[in-house]
C-alpha cells in the first residue's frame, strides 16, 4: 500500500467514534478523513469525501447503517464498507452483506485485529466465516445445479474458489494448495476479471448463483 486507506467512521456515539479513532490512527496506513454521526450524514459525506473505507455502525437515528450501506454502494460501488456492532447477531451481519457491506467487526476486539481485518478489506483479502457463506447459499442460489462446464475459470481458479467459499485465508488457501500467497493473489485478481466481479463477497454469490458451488453443509 503506498497510498494512506481514505477512512470515515459512522457512529451516532461520540465515544465510540473516539474510541475507533484512537484504534486505528495506531496504524499509519489508515487517514481518517472525516466522521459522521447518521446514516444519513454518512452518505452525504461519502459523496462529498469519496472515501475508500468506511466504518458504519448499524444502529443508528435518521437512518440506520443497512439503509445508508446500501445508498452508499449503489452510488459508489468501489467504497468498502465494514459494519461495526457489539452484537454478533448473525442477521444484521448477514443483511448488511446483502446490502453490499464487505464484512463487520466487533467492537471488542483487540485493535491489533482490527488492523489486520482491514488492511485485508482494503485488498479485497479478507476472507468470510463458513456460516455466513452458507447463508449466502440459501439466499441467492437458484437452487439449479447446471452440470455442464459453463464455468471460465481453469480447475486451479475453481480449486482457489471452492477454498474462498469455505471462508479460508489467502494464507489458507495457499499453504492448502502448497503455492504461495502471492500466487493465491493473482488467480483471485483473475478470477474477478473474467467474471467481472469486485470482490470476494460478489464471487460467493455469484458461483453460488451459477451453481459452481454446492452446499456439503
């Protein structure tokens, strides 16, 4: 990363804002560039500041962090979205990766992981917990297994996909596959290209939706 991660923090709290400010300016790659206090100030300020990061908590007044997620991506797809809650209630988690979101955190963790978690949402690496995957599943496949080989991705692509749906790491998938990170980089850089796709969240429902990829529970 040459360039400092465009951050904005969402929180109709004033301390936890000031709480996720003082985690993340201990790490110099993120810039905070400006903080918003509702849904609705967030996706004003996100048209004004084009941020390329955004910390959106989900309970919020005027409307809520799902309502502005989704304003937000579909008038800026390219922004990456991080929920940030104390709950781990797997339905708004799961309903703001619907509404496009590239992940969550809780705002226990240690700030350690929050650096890790980002920086890997920032280069489209940061992998998805198997139970999310799943509900992914029973939301968007068609239910229609196509059998035949309509897939364009080579059998490493659908080896590195089928790992990518378990939830797995770059880190994962590589020491899986015996090749190494850098190599697991660049075929997810193709896989996205041939399918057209952004990120690891679209591929999921994608090959689920295409049936490259079956539930084994």
């Amino acid at each position: 990363m040459t360039q400092p991660i465009r951050l904005m923090l969402v929180d109709d709290h004033a301390q936890a804002r000031q709480a996720m400010r003082e985690i993340i300016e201990t790490d110099p790659v993120f810039d905070i560039i400006c903080e918003a206090t509702n849904g609705e100030e967030a996706v004003s300020l996100a048209a004004y500041w084009m941020p390329d990061l955004i910390l959106m908590d989900i309970k919020m007044p005027k409307l809520d962090g799902l309502g502005a997620t989704k304003i937000i991506k579909e008038q800026f797809p390219y922004v990456k979205i991080v929920m940030v809650t104390v709950s781990d209630d797997i339905t708004h988690l799961f309903e703001a990766l619907k509404r496009g979101a590239q992940g969550y955190l809780l705002k226990n963790l240690n700030p350690i992981s929050w650096h890790e978690y980002l920086r890997a949402v920032a280069i489209d690496e940061a992998p998805m917990s198997r139970e999310i995957a799943l509900r992914l599943l029973k939301e968007f496949s068609t239910g229609k297994y196509d059998d035949s080989d309509n897939s364009p991705l080579t059998h490493r692509e659908k080896e590195i996909l089928e790992c990518v749906a378990k939830g797995n790491s770059n880190r994962d998938i590589a020491s899986s596959l015996a090749i190494s990170e850098h190599t697991v980089k660049n075929h997810l850089k193709n896989i996205l290209h041939k399918l057209h796709l952004g990120n690891r969240v679209q591929l999921m429902r994608y090959a689920y939706d295409k049936g490259w990829i079956k539930d084994k529970g």
